[in-house]
C-alpha cells in the first residue's frame, strides 16, 4: 500500500492522466475523475478566455466537491498566423463531437487553404497551465511552453492530440515520434510541472 498523499488530477482524458502519472510518480499516488468516487460531480463549464482562466474554474469547481487537493491543467496549441487559434478551444476546434484526428485534419485544412507553407507561417507553440486547489481556494499555479512548427502531414503514432503534427524547436521529429520520457522532458505539460515540483522541493507547497 502506497503512503504516498492521494492526488486528484481534474481530467477524464487518459492520456493526460498517464502523464501526469509517470510525472508525479515519487510525489502522489495520481487518480483522475474517471474514478467511481466523483460519479456524481457536476459539469463542469470552462467559460474562460485563456488557459489560466480555465484551469483555475476546472480546479476550483472540482476541489469544492471533493474537498481533497487537485491539479486542474489546461492547455492547447496556439499558432502565431492564425492569431492564437486553435488557443483555448483547442480540444474542440472541430465543433461539436470533435476529436484529435477531426481537430488535426481541421488545423492543417486552414493552414493550406491559406497558403500557409512557410515554416515562418506554421510557427507555434503548446501551451499549459497547471492550477493546484484544496476546498476551493487556489494553492499556485505553474506555466509551461513549447515552441515549435506545425507540419503539414502527420507524423508518428505517439502521443495525443496535435502531437503528430507539431515538431518542438530544434528536434528533428514530431512530438509523436519521441518517447514518453523524451516528450515528458521538454513538453508544455512536463515544464509546469517540473515549476511545480520545484516548489515542492523547496516546501513552498505541498500534496498533503
């Protein structure tokens, strides 16, 4: 049996849960709102304009209901020559019943139907905002980046999301195609919490 103190990521996306798993693996013991203890949690409407805005109402909203510690991230892709966009609504950018594959198909669909083949016009960036909460009041929050390049064909069976499309500055793969432990490294998702796990080090913070 685990003593490690029980972490409540504020997700049903499995993906995100295992990375955030792999990550936290020395620090907490992670479970997500997949868990048949938050069956009954109410929905929970991401209404605001930036990541910090969201990850903030995910965290809040679901800490009032648990009264344990949650982590609430936000994050999504942002494109310079699209003003930002996918942005915030980067999970739905395809409209309603969206998916990863209908999101990507839909990104480099407005990319060539703007001519944009420049690598200067694909220039972007994975964004991510962590926020961490306990019966509704705000611990801290923590920022991650990724810059990078949106290719024009998929590449690599890795990965979520617009990974297969999205090749990080100065590596020579898409983020589809390097390993967990490669993508946990410099991601968006793995900055933020390598800013929280160094507030964790030094106790500013704490899961208990």
């Amino acid at each position: 049996m685990s003593n490690l103190p029980t972490l409540v990521i504020a997700t049903g996306n499995a993906h995100k849960t295992a990375e955030f798993r792999e990550m936290l693996a020395d620090y907490a013991m992670v479970i997500d709102l997949t868990d048949p203890a938050f069956a009954d949690l109410p929905e929970v409407i991401e209404d605001g304009d930036t990541f910090e805005a969201n990850s903030l109402i995910k965290s809040t909203t679901i800490s009032q209901h648990t009264g344990g510690i949650v982590l609430a991230d936000d994050s999504g892709l942002e494109v310079d020559s699209l003003d930002g966009a996918p942005g915030v609504i980067s999970a739905r950018y395809s409209g309603e019943g969206a998916t990863d594959a209908t999101n990507r198909e839909k990104l480099l669909r407005v990319l060539a139907e703007k001519n944009f083949s420049d690598p200067a016009d694909r220039r972007g960036r994975f964004r991510c905002v962590l926020t961490l909460t306990q019966n509704g009041e705000r611990i801290g929050s923590w920022s991650g980046a990724l810059e990078g390049t949106i290719l024009d064909r998929e590449l690599g069976d890795g990965g979520f999301g617009y990974d297969p499309i999205f090749k990080p500055k100065g590596c020579d793969q898409s983020l589809a195609e390097v390993s967990a432990a490669e993508k946990n490294a410099m991601s968006h998702r793995g900055r933020a919490v390598q800013a929280l796990l160094t507030d964790l080090a030094s106790g500013q913070v704490s899961f208990d």
